[in-house]
C-alpha cells in the first residue's frame, strides 16, 4: 500500500548507477554551458515562454513537493500564459473534490466558497503542506482577481487531477444526483456502499484478496446514473462535469488501489492515465482549440520513456500527452535544484518537516548544471545536435513527499534530460515551501 510513494517505488524497481565517463561529463557541461539562459527573477525567465507557440499542453514539472521556488516560477509562468497566450485552465496534481471548491471561488461561483481562507480550507487531505501554501494562496487570489471582469464563459479555470479523496469525491456525486432525483440517489448510495462501508482502502483491498470480487461494477453503475440524469435534466454544466468527473475519479481511483495487489507498475499506471485523461476531459469542456497548464512532479510531466520508467513499463502524462495530441501540442517544463532546504516527511502521512535537501550527487544533471558557475538559469532544447550530444541517461534527482536526505540512493533517476523535457529550469539554491498551517 505505499505504493502511493510513487518516487521510492519506482527508484527501488529501477535502481542507477553514475555511469558517465569523466571525458564525456566534461563534453556535456560544456554544451550545458554553451546553451544556458541567466535569469534574476520570475519576469526574466517568462522569457522561455517564447518558445511556446500552438501548443495545447504545457506541462510544468517540479523536483519536489516542498520547494518554493519550483511554486512560484510555476505561478508566474502560467499567468503570462494565461494573459498573453489564452490558456484557460491549470490542472494540479490534487484532489478533484477539493479543487474543484477553489475553482469556484476563483470563477465566482455563487454557490462556492466566497472568501480566500474559505477556499483554502478545502484542501484538508495529508500532505497538507503541498497545497496549503502561502505561494499558492498568492496563485488562487491573483487568479479570482484576474476572472473578476471576465464573462463567466472566459473565466480560466483550476483543477485537480489525482485519484485520491475518493470518499469525498463519492459524497459529492450523491449531493448532485439527489438534487435531481431522490430515487436514484437512493441507488448510487447502495452502489457506493460496496466500497464506502470499509473504513479504509487496506481493509477494501483486503476484501478484494480474499473474495476475489470487487466493486468496480458498482462504481461504474453510478457513473451511468449521472449520465441518465443529465440526459433527462436541465443541468448546469458545471455541476454535472463536476459529478462526471468525480464518479470517473471514484472508478480510476478503485483501479489504482485495486492494482497494488499486483507485482507490476498497474497501479502508478492507472494513475497517470487519469491524469491524461482529466486533463483531455478539460481541453474539452472549455471548447475548441482549448488550452490548458498541468502542474505536476517531473516524474510526471517528464516523458517516461526518456527515463528507466519505460523499462519498468510505467507511463505518465508527458508520455500520454505527447503521444495522444502529438510532440507538437506539448510543452513539459522540468526544474531542478542543486541544494537548499524542503518540506517533506520522513514517512508516509508523517509529520512535517523542513530538511536540508543536500548537495547533488556527482556524476548527475544538478551537478554538472551546478558546474556552469550560474545560480539561475533555464535551457531549452530546441538544437538538434545538443540534444544528440546529450543523449546518454544520467541520473536526475527526483524528491517525494516522503524523504530522507542521509539516503538519497534511491532518488536518482536514469533521465536523457533533452528528450524528457521541452525545457528545464536550474535553481542552485532553493528555499522550503512556507505552509499555511
């Protein structure tokens, strides 16, 4: 059941070595070097921006779930996206249900949340500290301010693309299926018992190996429901999304759980396949030529098959994205660190804490871009013979929610950099997120 640290799972399958010769580490700093962009602050580095042009997908990626900066670079370049180039949703690996509290506070939902600290207090499942941040209150106020003037069909939205709050999720969808039909409400109550009487989701996957049944047809049963009833109902669009969305979420997350009794990558690919598939369902939902932001780990948005992922048969939304709307309709940004400090835990639903996050180990992309002597800059891999250049796997540093920086072996990555991102942002130095609690 931790497979839900998604890092240490996939570290422990894959495993590394620091292969790279001296001579072609040196040949790689320098064309690192040659490539490089400084930058100062976050305006400068909207410079990279350019690079984007008709893209449907920008992916911004983070090196861990604690690090200011990665938070705030990320907010400033989605709002210059949204600004300058119409983008109009972000997607953030978070829960569904509570996200989609804090999108109706910054669409001016009239039925949601009306004050900030309103909406912020949606966001109640552990890791608290990923969300309930002081860097991304800023991000939900600024962009409420930015919907104000806007006719609601312009309003950008704000998303949440994971699997998990699963049971709030549940309680969610019979709101809105009672509000249209008491009768039906009745029977996706019963239907969602199979799975919501067992206090937790390890007595749900115990009943699962031991019986052999399951309640995926259950989950299923409801989703049905929702659709009837928005065929013989006059909806409001966004409320029957919400509950579509949702009761897809309570099917993808039974899988994903369901899958840990299996010895293979099942579960983390159940997974990602949601994330690609919300973020697909949201192109839709906002129309024609579409254009969204998703804010998610590197090990997510970074194309897995430029990883040692690929050979552990694991998947993920820059993978997905690139292959179902094309290398062209996607944009992935990677960051990265040398060192500096990060909030995290020692272990899984653990409490805070803030850690040094210590310097890059030798041999690795933090190392040698911490060799080019700048303390900010950004690269974008768009010179072919670079990017042939750089074509051998080195290892790539990759923190969870769950750390433990005196044993970092497994926090490394096999990563062809150049064909894993667009682009990739280097912060020498980084400081922890600030929570809010």
């Amino acid at each position: 059941m931790r497979n839900f640290s998604a890092l240490i799972f996939l570290a422990t399958l894959l495993g590394f070595s620091f292969s790279a010769s001296t001579s072609h580490a040196q040949d790689a700093e320098e064309l690192l070097k040659r490539h490089a962009v400084e930058f100062q602050n976050s305006s400068d580095v909207i410079e990279l921006l350019s690079h984007i042009d008709r893209e449907r997908l920008v992916l911004l990626g983070e090196a861990s779930h604690g690090t200011s900066q990665f938070y705030t670079k990320r907010a400033a370049l989605s709002q210059s996206l949204i600004k300058e180039k119409n983008f109009r949703f972000v997607a953030v690996e978070a829960d569904w249900s509570s996200m989609s509290k804090i999108n109706e506070f910054v669409q001016h939902k009239p039925y949601g949340p009306q004050t900030l600290s309103e909406a912020m207090k949606a966001i109640e499942r552990w890791p608290l500290w990923m969300w309930r941040n002081m860097e991304f209150k800023n991000f939900v106020e600024w962009l409420r301010d930015y919907n104000e003037n806007l006719a609601p069909n312009e309003r950008v939205g704000l998303y949440g693309v994971d699997v998990y709050d699963n049971r709030s999720v549940m309680d969610d969808v019979l709101s809105w299926i009672n509000s249209h039909n008491v009768n039906q409400g009745r029977v996706a109550e019963q239907a969602y018992s199979c799975k919501t009487r067992h206090p937790n989701t390890s007595s749900y996957i115990q009943m699962v190996a031991r019986t052999g049944q399951d309640c995926s047809d259950d989950l299923n049963e409801v989703l049905r429901i929702v659709r009837q009833i928005e065929q013989s109902h006059d909806t409001d669009p966004w409320k029957f999304f919400k509950a579509e969305q949702g009761a897809k979420v309570a099917i993808n997350a039974e899988k994903h759980y369901r899958a840990n009794l299996q010895q293979s990558a099942a579960s983390w690919n159940y997974r990602a396949n949601h994330f690609y598939l919300t973020a697909e369902r949201l192109l839709e939902y906002h129309q024609t030529d579409s254009r969204g932001i998703v804010w998610a780990h590197n090990t997510h948005i970074g194309d897995a098959r430029a990883t040692d992922m690929h050979r552990a048969g694991m998947v993920n939304i820059g993978q997905l994205s690139r292959q179902e709307l094309g290398t062209d309709n996607v944009f992935a940004i990677g960051f990265g660190t040398y060192e500096g400090e990060v909030l995290a835990a020692f272990n899984w639903e653990g409490d805070r804490q803030k850690m040094v996050t210590p310097p890059a180990q030798t041999g690795s992309w933090e190392f040698m871009l911490n060799e080019i002597g700048l303390n900010n800059l950004y690269l974008v891999f768009n010179d072919e013979s670079m990017n042939n250049a750089l074509s051998n796997p080195i290892p790539h540093r990759a923190i969870g929610v769950t750390y433990n920086p005196q044993n970092e072996q497994n926090n490394y990555v096999q990563t062809v950099l150049p064909e894993r991102y667009d682009a990739f942002i280097f912060i020498r130095n980084t400081d922890s997120l600030n929570p809010l609690d």
